[in-house]
C-alpha cells in the first residue's frame, strides 16, 4: 500500500469513479433499493398532501359559510343542498363540472350567506329584481348549513389522520430496509477488506501501522455506512419532495409560487460559496485531526521512554501545539456552518415574508383564498428542509469519499504473489532443505542475502547464527515463503517451494518465536488455534509433553483459564511453553525455533530445554540462537554474517577453525564470566 497524506483523499467531496466503484457494493441489493426509492416517493406524496389537506379543509369548508351559493327551486337542485326560505341552496363548488345554469322561470338564482354584528342573513339576487333580497336566518338553518361543513372536515381529518399513519409506518419500513441493507453492504465490504490484508505480504504490514489498517476496517467503513444510509437514497427523497412542491405551488397558484422561488438565485449563490469553504475547513479538520491521533499514539505508546527520560514537559507542549492547531481549525469549520445555517433560515424567513406580503395582500383583495395562503406558508417550510439538510449531507458525503478513496487504496494493493497454476502435493515431507544461490531484499536491490546456498538433511538440527541483522531471521521467514525470494531457489524435498501451495507448505512447518504471540481467548485455543483437527486430549497431551501442564493445571479454569491480549497475565516463560505446545500440537514436519529460549530465567530454560529435546526427535529442526550455549549439541550450524554463509560446521569444527564463530564464542564466555562475577560480588 502506498504511503499517502490524509489530504490527498480528502481533495474532493464527489467523485464519479469512487461513487461507480461504491455503487458496485450495492448491487445484490438492488430490488431493496428500489423498494426504498418506491417508498420514499410514497412517503413524500404523504408528506405533500397534508398542506394540501389543510387547505381544502379551510377554503372548502371552515371559511365556507359565505361562498357562492345557487338558490334552486325544491326538487330540481342537481345535488343535495341545504333546505331554508323555501329554497334549496347549494354551494357552487359542490355542482358538477360542467353545470350549465337555467334560464327564465323557475331558474336557480346566485345566493350568499353575509355576517354582521352576530347575526347571518341570505342574500339573494333575485332574477329580474332590481334590489337585493336579504333574510335573517335563524341559528338553526345556519347550522344546516355548517352540518355538511362540520362533516367533510372530520372526513378531511380522518384522511389526513391515515396519511400521516402510512407514512410513519412505510417510513419505518423505509428506514429498516435502508438500514439492513447498508449493514449487509458494510459487512460485505468488511469481510473483503479483511480477506485482502489476509492475503497481504508481510512486507506490506512492515510498511504500515496497525492503527491505520484498523481504521481502514473500522472508522472508514462506518463513514460509508453513512453514506448509503443517509445520502444515498435519501437524496431520492429530498428530489422528489422539492419537484413536488414546486409542481404542487405552481398547479395551486403560479404567482405566489414565482414570488415564493424568488430566493433561489441566493440560495444558489450561497450554496456555492458554502460549498468551497467547507470542503476546505473539513480538509484542515481532517489533517489536523490525523496529527493528533498519531501524536497521541506515538506519545501513548512510548510512555515508559518519555518517563524514563523526564520528556514529559517537553511532549506536552509539543502536544498542546497540536491541540490547538486542531482547535483553530474546528473553530474555522464551526464558523462556516454557523454562518451558513443561520443564513439559510434568513432566506428562509425572507420568502416567507414575501409571501405574507404578496399574499396576504392577495387573501385581503379576495383573489386568493386564504387556506391558499396557508397551504403555501406549510410549503415554504418544507421547500427549506431538505436545502438546511445539505450541510450534513455535505458532510457526510465528504467524510465517504475520503474513506473510500483510503479504502479503495488499500484494496487495490496488490497480493501476494498467487499460488503455483499447476501445484505440487507435498505430502508429509521428509524435511530435506535446500537453499540455491538464494538472494533476498525486503526494498529494491538492498541485499539482506547474498547468494546464500546450504543444505540441511532430514531429521537433521541446523542452528544459524551471526551479528545482529545479519539475515538468520530471513532465512526461516523465506522457507515458509512469508516473503518472496528475489533470486534463487528454496527446496523441500527437491521440490521448488513456489510449486507448492501456500497453505500445504506451511501446515508442515511450525514456528515457535522469541515474541509469542497469544490471542484473547483461553489456553486452549491458544493452543489449538481453532483447528478442528485437534481434540481435547491432543491439546492436553502436547501440553504435558513439553512441560506445561504442570503450570496450566495451577492456573484459575486450567486449560479454559482466561488468556488477555497478547498473554500479559503469563510470564515470559510460560508463553513459550505453550507455543511450544501449540507447534507440537499440529505435528509438523520442520520445526522452527527462532531465538526461542531468549531472555528466559535459568530455571523455566531447563523446562524449555527438556521440551526441545523431545520436540526436535523426528523432525529436520532450524535453530535462529543467539546464546551458543544452546546450539552445541547441533547437528550443523551455518554462521551468517553481512547476510552470506561464511561458515559451516558442528559446534567442535567451528571452535577449531578459530573463525567468525569462535570470536563469537569468546565474546559470549566473557561476557557470562562477567556476569557470573558480577553476582558472586553482589553475594558477598
């Protein structure tokens, strides 16, 4: 994976090639997606009729006492109406389209119903008459006609009543189909992204910190889980609810419409200006951000060096300039939303009052109905949802794109090399080794071995030692081709290790280092590593075999005795004894002990030596020591140094040919000599 700054995959807050490739992820769901897409265009026709609702309850119905009305003669009013003088009255708008009034006798004449001071009177202009007829109407003929009204408004509620109950609940399906779906597409990409780093070289986890895989796994996926879930269709919504009230307002009446989109122009413009200051405050954000949690890190887990040295005024200091290079950016981000935000409502409260005003001036003119008015005010506050909404929308979709190019980065690494088109079945080897002119570089051309070629024998014990950086640790990580040889050859029984699976290579050989590393869990499935190919009593019978039982059986739970990350309730020792355990419990082939019996107290050592003898019986071993003390019984030991084979010989022939081993050897005697009359002093 290549390095890259946290600001190079924050550059943009859209990206089609990132969004096409995303877009990928979706596509098993996609039949859910657009259940989702159907349902939000449901749920904003729910969301758009309640206005409309409202205004038809107030115009047609709460207001209506006073509205044009036909007088007909009983018996030929073309709909019900209402009984009073003699006359049956019925409201225009409950006419049917294309009623054609009579003429002459017996016509229908126009009809109003007028207020004043309490009191109702009817109005009617009769034909032919030159004044206007006006009656009083008593309060029970008033409530005549309210009856109808009173009636249609419990309907109007009722409807709108079920409308608001269909869309809490498709909206709740909605937003468990979304939210399931987004889950399935995370876990998806959860379980890709964890079988890539599985099938990474291990030169690519030297490379990168732990912490910024885990955030690839964890903080990024969440920021795209967002994304789906939030945006991406959600978006959807807002089109639909936008066009629809924009085709709502101007079906209803085009010119409060065209007054109340007269902001737009400003919208727009400060939308784009918005649009490039937070993508730059984010940035800033985001990179100050990834400062200090590498500086925590760094700082966090080099505690016990800053202490040691009394570093720790200095640290912190380092550490508040961070803080608040971190602070002055989140203020900048603060001030450009708190500025944005406001500013939309300002806009917003500025249509609304250039409705009121044309409007309302149109309801006092009687060209407009006032549930009209009322109707379009509900949609005004609709209209700006959605556009207050686009600053966490931007967001979010900034925080994706970012993730995802990080994400995309790490999956585009390319893999280890692929297993061998035609491979070889190993079998059980017989542990011949063989290294031909092998050359190997964990970067470009420098070397860590130089054309290194040995032969080790089967059942045979091999130990490398040499300097420090020397390559004996290369050596091993090769044959198990934890890392790929860059010329050369390594041979297993004559068979080329490239022309053998992976897997089928390593279950052969098992490796015990000086670092043992022991997962959260118990002793047990430390030991067995979830194999179902080992029982209870293969676990207990390796234990007892290289000396741990013993220490198991003491511990709380015994072999379920609780084991914390990394072993930290177990000495040094004793995880030793259990990988041990763990590299005889699967019976391999060729063992592996790389500087295993390092920085281990004299009394566990003797344990540990014990174990090896039996552990080595049968198997070609590869000892990596550095205390030669341990190696003298070797069948052969090969002496790196500046990563060449510069000596091969048992532990007798080296110390005769008084060469690089034997400086080493001397070197080591003084030093325990030192030691040993260092604590003789100290007991006197």
């Amino acid at each position: 994976m290549p390095d890259f700054h946290e600001e190079e995959a924050l550059g943009k807050a859209y990206d089609a090639r990132l969004m096409r490739r995303l877009l990928k992820y979706t596509a098993p769901y996609r039949r859910l997606l657009l259940v989702c897409v159907v349902l939000l265009f449901v749920i904003t026709g729910t969301d758009l009729v309640q206005p409309y609702l409202t205004k038809i309850a107030i115009d047609d119905h709460i207001n209506a006492l006073g509205a044009p009305m036909l007088a007909f003669e009983p018996g030929r009013e073309p709909v019900p109406g209402v009984a009073a003088k003699g006359r049956v009255f019925v409201r225009e708008k409950w006419l049917p389209k294309g009623f054609r009034c009579e003429t002459g006798e017996g016509a229908p004449v126009p009809a109003r119903i007028e207020s004043a001071e309490g009191r109702y009177f009817l109005v009617m202009d009769e034909a032919g008459a030159a004044t206007v007829t006006r009656r009083e109407i008593s309060a029970e003929e008033v409530r005549r006609f309210k009856d109808r009204d009173a009636a249609s408004v419990v309907k109007l509620a009722l409807v709108l009543l079920g409308a608001m109950a269909l869309g809490f609940i498709l909206n709740y399906v909605q937003v468990y189909i979304l939210q399931y779906t987004g889950q399935k597409v995370i876990f998806n990409m959860r379980v890709e992204i964890f079988r890539h780093l599985q099938g990474l070289s291990l030169s690519f986890f030297d490379r990168n910190p732990v912490g910024r895989l885990v955030t690839r796994v964890t903080n990024d996926t969440d920021a795209l889980n967002e994304m789906y879930t939030a945006v991406l269709v959600n978006l959807f919504k807002d089109v639909f609810l936008l066009v629809g009230i924009v085709i709502v307002m101007l079906r209803m009446n085009y010119e409060l419409a065209l007054v109340s989109f007269a902001t737009l122009p400003i919208i727009l413009a400060v939308t784009v200006v918005f649009r490039v200051q937070a993508r730059e405050a984010y940035r800033l954000v985001r990179t100050r951000l990834a400062r200090i949690n590498a500086t925590l890190a760094e700082n966090i887990s080099g505690m016990r060096i800053i202490q040691i040295f009394g570093r720790e005024k200095k640290k912190f200091e380092e550490f508040d300039g961070i803080n608040r290079d971190y602070l002055a950016a989140n203020m900048r981000e603060l001030r450009v939303y708190a500025i944005f935000r406001p500013l939309m409502d300002l806009i917003s409260s500025l249509a609304l009052a250039l409705l009121i005003w044309y409007g309302g001036g149109r309801v006092l003119a009687g060209r407009v109905e006032f549930g009209v008015l009322y109707a379009f005010i509900n949609y005004i506050q609709q209209f700006f949802r959605p556009i207050n909404d686009l600053t966490e929308k931007y967001n979010i979709m900034q925080a994706a794109m970012a993730a995802s190019e990080r994400i995309f980065m790490l999956l585009d690494t390319k893999a280890r090399e692929a297993d061998p088109a035609n491979p070889v079945t190993l079998g059980r080897p017989r542990g011949a080794i063989e290294f031909q002119n092998v050359w190997f570089a964990y970067n470009g051309e420098d070397w860590v071995l130089r054309d290194v070629s040995f032969k080790v024998e089967p059942g045979e014990t091999c130990a490398f030692v040499g300097a420090t950086g020397a390559g004996k640790t290369s050596i091993i990580s090769l044959i198990g081709r934890m890392y790929e040889i860059s010329r050369g050859r390594i041979l297993i029984d004559g068979v080329d290790i490239r022309d053998i699976p992976r897997h089928d290579l390593r279950r052969h050989i098992g490796v015990v280092q000086q670092d043992v590393f022991l997962f959260t869990g118990d002793i047990e499935s430390n030991i067995r590593l979830s194999s179902s190919e080992i029982g209870e009593e293969d676990v207990q019978e390796a234990a007892r075999y290289v000396n741990a039982d013993t220490f198991i059986r003491r511990l709380p739970g015994g072999y379920r005795a609780e084991v914390k990350e990394r072993g930290v309730t177990l000495s040094a020792g004793q995880r030793q004894l259990l990988a041990f355990a763990r590299a005889l419990a699967f019976d391999p082939a060729i063992l592996v002990l790389d500087e295993a019996t390092a920085n281990i107290d004299t009394e566990t050592e003797a344990l540990i030596q014990d174990a090896l003898t039996k552990l080595v019986q049968g198997r070609t071993t590869l000892i990596v020591a550095h205390r030669l003390s341990t190696i003298q019984n070797a069948d052969k030991i090969i002496v790196i140094h500046k990563g060449r084979v510069r000596e091969v010989g048992t532990h007798q022939e080296l110390l005769a040919k008084r060469g690089i081993y034997y400086q080493l050897y001397l070197l080591q005697y003084r030093e325990d000599l030192g030691r040993a009359a260092a604590r003789e002093g100290q007991g006197c």
